[in-house]
C-alpha cells in the first residue's frame, strides 16, 4: 500500500503475531496457485462474512488492482456475483467456511467442482480463507483504527 498500515503496527506489538501473519503470507506467496482477481474475491468475501471494515476497505484497493471494478467489489462483498461463474463459486466457499467454522455444505463444494475449481484449489482456498480470518479477528480483537478510505455499506 505504500506506506505502514495500522493492521501491521498493531501486530508488531508482538513478535509472535506478526511473525504468523508473515508465515501464512510467504505460504501463500511461495506455493500459492491463485491469480490476484481471485485472491481478493476470497478476501473481500471473508471480509464481510466477518464484518471487518478494515479488511474490507484494504481489500477493496487490492481488488482494483487486481483488475475488478467497483461494482464487480461491491457484488463479492455482497455475495452477488454474477459476472464470472469461478469466481462466484470460489467466493461462496469462502463466505460459507467464514460463517460456518470451516464448514461447507457438499452442495456448495460441488457447485466449485462444476464451476471448474479442482479438489486442490478448493484445498489452497483453506489457506487464502485462514489468512484472512486472522486479519479480520486481529483488527476485531485489537480495534484497528482505519487508516484507509472507507467502503460504502451495503444496501440489503
């Protein structure tokens, strides 16, 4: 983002947080197979699952560099996607994982299956879906004060 965050500054405080957040990241980094769109559906769909304004406001940067648009964000954080059947799947594993413990119903699982994602992509989704768990729950558990332009809420 160019600058430091308050998310970082905040896990700094300890050596032990910040040192799992830079863990899971390099993984991710290192041995992940997801391209940036998709990175951030699963992020921006984590994100409101779990109500986390920073997250959610981090991420909508991210997604527009990684080439979604306004309206495509706000359909993900909305759990609305029309505009790509992968990502709409892939983003409904995510937001069911986030609101249900890890669970996902056989349905939605098999709805990623015949949208095109494989059995190890789901399973690398688990990572992506992690890392964004412990950044909504830091900034929960911590207050991170927002640093970022706010994301509009959503109408229902």
């Amino acid at each position: 983002m160019g600058k430091l965050l308050n998310i970082h500054a905040g896990m700094a405080h300890s050596p032990a947080v910040i040192a799992s957040y830079e863990g899971i990241s390099a993984a991710i980094a290192a041995h992940g197979s997801f391209d940036a769109r998709t990175r951030e559906a699963i992020a921006l769909a984590v994100g409101n699952q779990n109500g986390c304004d920073y997250c959610q406001a981090a991420h909508t940067l991210s997604a527009r560099r990684a080439g979604l648009d306004d309206e495509q964000i706000l359909a993900v954080r909305a759990g609305e996607v029309d505009f790509d059947d992968k990502l709409e799947a892939i983003s409904l594993v995510a937001r069911e994982a986030a609101a249900r413990t890890g669970n996902v119903s056989d349905a939605t699982w098999q709805a990623a299956l015949d949208a095109g994602w494989s059995a190890e992509e789901l399973s690398e989704a688990f990572a992506h879906i992690a890392a964004n768990l412990f950044t909504n729950y830091f900034n929960h558990y911590a207050g991170t004060e927002l640093d970022l332009p706010a994301v509009p809420e959503l109408t229902a």
